[in-house]
C-alpha cells in the first residue's frame, strides 16, 4: 500500500447562502484546493464528492463550473459522514495504485434543503417514522449519560461555550461570537436536555482537498500532510438493548485505527470529533480512548479539552460553531487538522501538534446507533 | 416463499385492539428465537424466514427520553420520545402519555397505553399507543 498526502486545502466560511446556488459557492472552494496543491487540472485523475441534500451528480454539477470533466467523478452519500467517505475512497485509490492525483470535496446547502433528505426514510423506518428527529435522538444519549453517570446540565452547557469561544477564533466558523454560560442555559429548548446552543447549526459550504501519492507530495507542498490511516464501519443492527452511551460504531472505528496506525489515544496531539450536540464530545471522548467511560466530563472540566490540553478536542469550534453543512464536514474537519499540522491555524494554533484525528458518524438508522463512522489520523 | 406471501409477512400488525385493550406484537425467530420489533419477514440475526408474531408484555422499563419541543411536523409538538425496553429482550421507540415532569426517570416501570390515534404523510395511522409511567398504587 502507497502512502497518501494532503497537499491542497480548499475551505469556506460556512453560513447561510441562500441567496446563491451551491455550485457557485463549491467551485472557488475546489479551485483554491487545486491553487494550493500546485497542480493542474488535467493532473486531478479521480474526484469524490460527498453531498447529502444536494441530489444527484453534486461532483459533475460543481466541477463542470471548472471544466473538471471526463475522469471518473463518484458521487458519495453516507450522511454527515459523505465527505469523510469520500476522502477514504480517494485515499484507497492512490493507496492502491490507481491513481497518484486524486480530489475529494464536500458539498451540501441545508438551508435550501427543507429537512435533510438524508434523515428522512421511508416508512420502514419505525423510529423516524413515529415522531423521532436527530436532536431527540442525541437528546435520549445526554438523559442516558447524565443519568448514568451524573453529569449536569451546567456540565453539558460548558462545552457549548468552549466550543463558541473557538468559533470566534476560527474565520471558517458560521458562528462566530463567544457566548456566555448564562446565555446557553437561557437559549431555549430543542429537545430536552439539549437547548439550542447546544446544537450545530443547519449550514450551507464546501470543503476540498487535494491528494497524491506520498513519494510526489514535497513537489506540491512545502509541509505535506500524510493520511496514517483511515477507517470506516457501519453501526451493526441491534434491535434488543444497547448502551446508549457508548457508541458502538466508533469505539469499534477507533479501535481499527489505532491498531492500523500503531498510535494510541496517547499519542493524538488534537482531535475533530463529530459533536453535533454538546453531548456528543463527552460520548466520542470516552469511545475513542481519551477518557475512561463516564469520565470524559473531568477532562472538560479539567481545561484538557483546551488548545493547550492533554487532547485539544474541536478547538476549531467543531460542528457546534463552524457548522453542520452535511456533505463537507467530514472534509472540512480534515483541512483543520491539516492547517494545524501544518502551523497556520491562527488564533487556535495547536502548539507543536505533529498528529491528528478526525471522527465523523454519520445518519440516524433505527436499530442502528449509526449509518456510518469514518475515521482518519494525519501526521506530519 | 412466494413473494406475496413474504410482502405479507413483511407487513403483518404489530398491534391488535381487542376490547379497548393494546396488544403489541414481536416478530420471533423459530430458529434462533430472536425477536425483533417491529416483525418482520427475515430474521437480522440467521435470515431465518420461520418468523412468528409473539405477543409483547404490556409493561417494560423507560430506558431514556426527552420532551422535545420542536418534533416531526406529522405530530403535535412538544411530546415526549422515548426508548422502552421489554422483557422479551426488544427495545421499542414510542411516545409517552400522562408524564410527569418531576417524577419522570430513567429505569422507572412504563405501561401501554391505547391512544387516538393520528393520520401521518403517508397516510397511514398513527400514534395508535404510547407507553405511560406506571400509577403509583396508593396505599
């Protein structure tokens, strides 16, 4: 197997654009990636688009805009997990021998969307079908959680100001303003525990990156980021009891990439997790190995989830304030450890941070505790 | 199987009403005795298609929830959503009824309840039952 780098980033403030299309916005996201990796075009032999709510052909829609037509575009879906997917499947490609230059993007513009498609199934699907919505979902692990292991309110409320106060260091982040304990214990009720500031916004973006084959990579970028490893389950169908609070799909994710990359939890020097919801960072810190189960809570209150922590988790403000645009989350946590790896992360610099992890889930499924998990660690 | 006999069993009820009384039903798996709900016509456990219809206790214990304040546009908001966990070893989303917000808990009893039920997108009824934290028996 061929190592795979990262040489070009293409990123976007994520927001609201409903006065655009999203092929309008995508395009100078992906042409920035290409500037950036100092490559051609017609050099770019395979591209993946992950989009979730945008219909189909979103990759042939968005690089036809560029003139980027021809080769083999795959248009990826696997939920808030579609761009994670997508930069896998570029990786395997270059990893395989395939190709040496490869683009994977994320695109998606939920405010045009009306509800995510990809959260609406047909009928067969009981939960959804009776009443069950994503927040609901997210807001049944925090009662689990807190119950179990008596974490408060207050607790859950501290994250959203951590992670608001990164967002207001991060120009990529939709929200951008710091918010006070107060003020996210006010915000009003989505679904209980959970309180609006609690939840990721509905966003509209796109984000890119340009891969080669390893032994290319110093032609293209004076500090390439190298793809350790990459990881992907589905949640396994469990109709009877499940823990609700600890993931089963990405415990079982981050046991794979680390026994991939040879890496322990110890040895991540930051990490993107998929926090939708507050709760989320307690519930991924525990299944990814950073806390014991139920202690996640101490490492937030201990200041270790900080830039200057035991574990920097989402110090670009995470899905809570850069964003939730679906489709390109998965890239987008990719480019900010990529620019942490590479030192230009400004205000929310990592000091000294050689190794990164990102961790998408991925789609509400009944019985399932996710559609997908899509893991990756990079490193310089 | 003929496939109209398995669209059958795909959609057999997993409710019946007998003199104002719910029953719920599990699909069970006569050969590795699984059960699954709602039934359905494979077992996800050995693909198994001997699956029976088994009736469901009508208490089980509240294994999370939440009121949500915004929910699914087919129902009225704010309700409450929950997982309740059976004694015959399935776990079953539903609504609840008759809560009680200061003595609403994890792990306490829940019983079936028959409710009026409403129309949904597809046209199909639903909310024909929620579960209800069971009445405390005075002494």
């Amino acid at each position: 197997m061929r190592s795979v780098s990262i040489i070009g980033t293409g990123m976007m403030r994520f927001g609201k654009y409903s006065d655009t299309n999203m092929v309008d916005f995508a395009w100078p996201v992906v042409k920035a990636a290409l500037v950036e990796a100092d490559v051609t075009r017609e050099q770019i032999q395979v591209a993946y688009c992950g989009s979730a709510a945008s219909g189909s052909m979103a990759g042939q829609r968005v690089l036809k805009r560029l003139g980027m037509t021809g080769m083999p575009i795959t248009n990826v879906e696997g939920a808030c997990s579609s761009g994670a997917i997508a930069l896998r499947l570029a990786w395997m490609g270059i990893a395989a021998g395939f190709y040496d230059y490869a683009l994977a993007f994320g695109v998606d513009q939920l405010n045009l969307a009306g509800r995510p498609p990809g959260l609406i199934h047909g009928t067969e699907d009981w939960d959804f079908a009776y009443g069950l919505v994503m927040p609901g979902l997210y807001a049944m692990r925090a009662r689990r959680y807190m119950h179990d292991y008596g974490v408060t309110e207050t607790q859950l409320a501290k994250i959203a100001v951590k992670s608001k106060r990164y967002g207001a260091k991060n120009p990529y982040a939709h929200f951008q303003e710091e918010v006070t304990l107060e003020q996210v214990m006010a915000s009003r009720m989505v679904a209980d525990p959970l309180r609006m500031l609690h939840c990721c916004p509905r966003s509209d973006g796109a984000a890119a990156v340009v891969l080669c084959a390893g032994e290319l990579a110093n032609r293209h970028s004076p500090k390439p980021v190298r793809i350790i490893a990459s990881s992907q389950h589905s949640g396994k169908y469990m109709p009877g009891f499940r823990d609700m609070t600890m993931p089963e799909s990405s415990l079982r994710t981050a046991k794979e990439i680390y026994e991939q990359s040879g890496l322990g939890p110890e040895d991540i020097d930051l990490v993107e997790v998929h926090d939708a919801f507050t709760i989320n960072e307690l519930l991924y810190s525990d299944a990814l190995g950073f806390s014991r189960p139920g202690e996640a809570v101490k490492l937030l209150e201990d200041g270790e989830f900080e830039a200057d922590g035991k574990i920097p988790m989402n110090v670009s403000g995470g899905l809570n304030s850069r964003g939730h645009p679906i489709g390109p989350t998965g890239i987008a946590q990719v480019v900010e450890v990529t620019h942490q790896l590479q030192g230009r992360a400004g205000a929310r610099q990592v000091e000294g941070a050689k190794i990164g992890m990102t961790h998408v889930t991925g789609g509400g499924v009944a019985g399932l505790d996710h559609g997908a998990c899509t893991m990756h660690i990079l490193g310089v | 199987m003929a496939d109209a006999e398995r669209l059958k069993l795909s959609h057999q009820p997993y409710l019946a009403i007998a003199s104002g009384t719910p029953q719920l039903f599990a699909g069970t798996c006569e050969d590795c005795h699984h059960s699954v709900f709602p039934p359905a016509a494979v077992c996800p456990f050995c693909m198994s298609e001997r699956m029976v219809a088994k009736p469901i206790s009508k208490q089980g214990k509240l294994y999370s929830y939440s009121l949500l304040a915004q929910g699914a546009p087919e129902f009225e908001s704010p309700y409450y959503v929950a997982y309740i966990d059976m004694p015959e070893g399935v776990r079953i989303f539903a609504q609840l009824a008759d809560v009680d917000p200061a003595t609403l808990a994890c792990d306490m009893p829940v019983e079936l309840r028959l409710t009026t039920p409403k129309t949904d997108r597809y046209g199909r009824k639903v909310g024909q039952f929620k579960f209800a934290p069971v009445a405390r028996r005075t002494p």
